[in-house]
C-alpha cells in the first residue's frame, strides 16, 4: 500500500519553496547551513529561514510567487543557532541526531509513482494517488473524471467528483507529505528545507539509496557531531547526497517527488 501526492498538492509546493530557498543558499555559498519552514494556503506563505548564508528576501519572494503564484510572502530570515554553528566550524559533521532507514522499494511503489507521473504530464495540477494491491485511487483536481476512466478503467476516480485543488483550497506545509517521498523508508526527520550537512537530508539520501543497491533494510542511528555513520566518514555521506541532489537538478526539483 502506497500513496503518492504530486508537486503541485499544496504540501509539495511547500518543499518545493523551502528546495529553492536551499538552491539560494547554496549559489550564495559553498557549504551553507540553511534550515526553512514554509506554511502556506488561502494566498499567504510563511517562510521562516535559519541559515548562515547571505540570502535576499527579494529572491525568496521571487521563488515563492514563480512557484505559488501571487501569495502574500511573509519572510522571516533569521541566524543559525550558535551552537550548531559551531559544530561545523573545524569539518563538516553530522548536523542532527536522528534514526534513519532505507528500505527498497517494492514493485507496488515503483508502480504508482509511475501513474503519479504519467497523470502529472498531463494535468500538473493538485493531485494524491493510492494503490493497495489491485485497488487504485485517483484524486485528480481540474481534470475530467470521465477522461482519467477511460485510461484508468478499473480506479476509483475523483469520489466526491471533479475539482479543483490547490494553495485556495488546501494549505501546505514542509515536510508533510514524507509517505509519498520515501515509502517504507519514513522515520522521524523531513528531507525538505536543509542543507546536507543535515542527516535528515543526507543519512535518509545514503540510507535510501544502499537500500536500493543492496535489496536489503537498512537502519541506521546517529548523534550530532558524529564524523563517521555506517562505517563511512561523514563527508563521504554529504558527498554522495549532495551528487545525488545535483543529479536530479536541485533542491528544489528534489522535492518535487522526493526519493522515488
């Protein structure tokens, strides 16, 4: 059983704002530390942002009304805790404490991220995916039930009938939507809004993908100022997060699907 929401449900355009604040914190330097909650519905957005980085709230305004439209952008750019500051002051080393598993993914999950995709291209607006066995669920604002029945013949469409969705209907908020971004792999810590030096980005990202190379569950434990995880130095995990990151083409794109 899997549900997936697509990058326009209001909880996904929540991360992906708190992506492309990330994005400009890293273009403003080369290891930032960045930590950003967005709330956002009924055209406002709340973006209170944590970060070492010389950030212009002209450009997060610009990210916010590119991604959400023509909300009300309330921006609250704020120092990093002195103290975590510090932690990374002589290397780069573990940003959090946490618990963390990767799990491979199943042939169900694979398969409705798929559909989530193939009804995005067509219709890129709000929209959540259920699939239990045989039994899938589509919820598709501003789409044609009619039209998703004649592709999807045996789905349970749209239940309550054809709609519209979005920021004006339903508010969104980071980190939310965590299910439909990494499966079975869920446990305490949100992979949106912060930079890598965060084990909720780069222990979940190291996890996830050794799950997927090795067929196998993998769990895994840290401590803030930990610099070896897994038996592996804790560079080496950013490294790889960050290569991953860069390979679907930000922080921002990340969070338009999450992990699979």
């Amino acid at each position: 059983m899997i549900e997936k929401v697509n990058p326009s449900h209001p909880d996904k355009v929540a991360d992906r704002i708190a992506g492309a604040i990330v994005d400009l914190a890293y273009a403003a330097e080369e290891n930032p530390k960045i930590a950003v909650e967005v709330l956002i519905g009924h055209g406002k957005c709340h973006a209170i942002i944590e970060t070492t980085a010389e950030i212009n709230p002209l450009d997060v305004k610009d990210a916010i009304h590119r991604i959400a439209g023509g909300v009300w952008a309330d921006i609250d750019i704020v120092p990093q805790d002195e103290h975590l500051a510090g932690n990374q002051k002589e290397k780069i080393r573990c940003g959090d404490n946490g618990i963390f598993k990767g799990m491979p993914l199943t042939e169900e999950q694979k398969a409705l991220s798929k559909i989530a995709r193939e009804i995005y291209t067509v219709y890129p607006f709000d929209g959540k995916y259920i699939l239990d066995q045989a039994k899938l669920i589509i919820c598709q604002s501003n789409a044609k039930s009619v039209h998703l029945r004649e592709i999807y013949t045996e789905a349970i469409i749209n239940p309550l009938g054809d709609w519209t969705g979005g920021t004006d209907v339903d508010t969104g908020a980071t980190n939310r939507k965590l299910g439909s971004d990494m499966a079975d792999s869920v446990t305490g810590g949100g992979l949106h809004g912060k930079d890598l030096s965060k084990a909720d980005v780069s222990v979940n990202i190291h996890a996830f993908l050794k799950a997927q190379r090795t067929g196998k569950p993998v769990e895994l434990c840290c401590a803030i100022g930990d610099d070896t995880i897994d038996g592996v130095p804790y560079n080496e995990i950013v490294a790889e997060a960050k290569a991953y990151i860069d390979s679907v083409g930000g922080f921002e794109k990340f969070a338009e699907w999450g992990l699979f």
